[in-house]
C-alpha cells in the first residue's frame, strides 16, 4: 500500500510532529510511505530514509484572491502529478487547504483522502469562505479523524458518519520515564508551545510574576518560538522577571529539557490534542492545564493525574502552582497518576489505530 502524508511544511508544529511519528512508525508495517509537502523546506522532524519527501515547492503569499487561485492551481496541478506517478493509495491531508487539494487532485483517480482535524474548528477560522469550506469541502474526503468526540459537532453528519475518533499519542520515543521525586526537582516552572495568542503565555506570565513573590526560588523556562516573542518578552521585562522567565526558543530535544522540571502549564485558550502537555505528563511532570476546549479534559482528570484551571484565569493559575509547590504528596501523586499516559496513548497503540482505519477506507475501494 502507497500511503502518503499531505501537509502545507514539515516546519516546527504539532501536526507536523503527528506527521513525522505516524510516518516513521507506518514504515515499520513494510509499506511505501510518502511525505508530501506544499513548501520547499527540509523536515525539521527526524524522517526515517525509507520515507520518500517529496516537496511540491508552489507554497506562494497570495495578496489577492486572484493569487490564490493561481497559486492553488498549481499546488493541485504538481500534486496530482505525483498521486499519479508514484500510485498513491492514500492521501492523509493535515489542513483544510490541503484537504482541498487533496480531493480536486485526486478526481477520477483511484487515490482515497482522509482528512484530520487536529484543533479547534469553532475558533480557528475566522474567515466566512474558510468556515463554509471547512463545514462542505471535508464532506467530499473518503474517511476523516477527529482527536475528540465532540469536536466533530462541528462538521456535518454525512461526514461523522465515515469518521472516525483518534487520540493523538505520545510522539517522543525517547521520553524520560526515570521516577524522580519532587524533592529532586528543579524548581523550574516549563511551559511548550507557539509563542501566539492562542497558547496565553501572556497569562502563565503574569500568574508566575505573582507566584514568585510567594514562592521564592522558582524560575519560568518557554520553550518555542512565534510572532509573540517579542511582546512576551516587554511583559517579562516590564514585570522585572528577567532573570527568573526565560523565552529558550524552539529546540528538538523538549523531554530532556523538561522532565527535571518541577511543574508544567499548559496556559492555551484552545486546543485540538496538545502534544505538549501528553509529552509532559509521559514524564511524570505534575501538570496544570485550562480546560479549553478540547483537548485537555480528554487526558486530565482534575486532582488524579492533573489539575484543571479556567481559561485567561490568572488567579487560578497562581493557586493551583501554589498548591503544587507547598503539596508535595499532591505533586508526587500527579507525577505518578501522570505517566499512565505511556500506556493509553503510546505511538504503537495509536499508529496502529491509525493504520487499521486506513486499511479500511483503502479496502473499501477494492471490494
């Protein structure tokens, strides 16, 4: 079986981590698998040799709507090429762009689409024609998988009808799994994500300020990068946490950095199935989360294996780090309960989820 992944760039990003974890692991199943990718970049996600990347290279700005056909013209044109040259089974598409180009590439070729949802499709779109398209366009995939239940009241029937409900899992293989006690710990504070709005780092930010008053010691590290970096970083300054809350940038090796630390927030307004707070938790980092919708409350039962805060809650956020931080038998407790996680959502168990999902929507073009 050809299987391929369709998505905009393999630049840093969760569903471009989802990608590289399920491709590398379908290699394992002895079956052809393809990248295929609308930029010209290299991968920034280890891809195993086996795997053919393929960059279709006509990801253009679009000023006007005029560009964006043209532009799109040629993404369906280039793809297509390549569904017909290498034979493609299946194409799993990541977005609702290339979902698009999937589907008119595709026609009157024997190549399936499947569709994935991998956030908030009430939030996301602002834009009206990105909403109707996203709400008809997916109608016309053969299959579609969604990380939540209840995200999928957002699309139509006949869609969630061929649908089918995935959990992301835990991507890293090489997550620390090694039981440190709390009084081991950094006392470090880590939080992973696009420094963009929609994660509220503005908010961990201003909870921690408070936080540090009470409790002394701690520092804040953000891993990752975005176009808030820069104000993020006036709010540090303005609040003279310079040398207690650091922005380290985007880096390849989040476990290693973080499974010392002695807490983790995830601070997001929304989410689909944050791979950030499941690698967190693989580690047993005792894990503060809002519960936005929709991803957290599927993983996080408060009080057992994670505390759930309100979201834009500063208050909230302040109390529950300090609860962390002076009930050490709580802490120990979330750390333990935490790494369950390794087991319901391992890579094995999910991808062979996946896979048998896949097959099902290929074999029903065969019979």
């Amino acid at each position: 079986m050809n299987i391929a992944f369709f998505i905009s760039s393999m630049i840093l990003g969760g569903s471009e981590r989802t990608v590289a974890a399920l491709a590398n692991e379908f290699i394992m199943y002895n079956e052809n698998i393809f990248v295929i990718t609308i930029d010209n970049q290299a991968s920034f996600y280890f891809l195993d040799p086996k795997i053919k990347y393929i960059n279709l290279n006509t990801l253009k700005e679009s000023k006007n709507i005029f560009d964006a056909i043209v532009n799109n013209s040629k993404t369906i044109r280039a793809l297509r090429r390549v569904l017909k040259r290498e034979k493609i089974d299946v194409l799993i598409s990541f977005n609702i762009t290339t979902l698009t180009a999937g589907i008119l590439s595709s026609l009157f070729l024997k190549t399936k689409i499947i569709g994935t949802e991998m956030s908030n499709p009430f939030l996301c779109e602002t834009k009206k024609l990105w909403r109707f398209m996203k709400k008809n366009i997916s109608v016309l995939a053969d299959g579609f998988v969604f990380q939540t239940k209840d995200v999928s009241g957002y699309y139509r029937k006949a869609l969630v009808k061929k649908s089918t409900v995935i959990p992301n899992a835990v991507f890293c293989r090489d997550v620390p799994v090694e039981n440190i006690k709390m009084s081991e710990r950094n006392r470090d504070i880590c939080a992973v994500g696009r420094l963009e709005k929609v994660k509220g780092f503005d908010v961990l930010i201003k909870a921690f300020s408070k936080f540090s008053e009470i409790c002394e010691g701690y520092t804040l590290s953000i891993y990752g990068e975005g176009s808030e970096r820069e104000n993020l970083q006036l709010l540090i300054d303005s609040l003279k946490l310079n040398n207690k809350a650091f922005l380290h940038g985007k880096v390849s090796d989040v476990p290693q950095r973080i499974y010392r630390s002695y807490m983790f927030v995830l601070s997001s307004r929304f989410e689909g199935m944050p791979n950030a707070l499941m690698e967190a938790m693989a580690c047993g980092l005792p894990c503060i989360s809002t519960d936005c919708d929709f991803g957290p409350r599927e993983l996080i039962i408060n009080g057992e294996n994670g505390l759930l805060i309100p979201v834009d809650d500063v208050n909230a956020l302040i109390a529950a780090m300090h609860t962390l931080a002076k009930d050490a038998d709580l802490a120990e407790k979330l750390s333990v309960n935490a790494k369950g996680l390794n087991n319901t959502h391992s890579l094995e168990r999910i991808a062979k989820m996946h896979y048998k999902y896949i097959q099902s929507i290929v074999n029903n073009r065969r019979e």
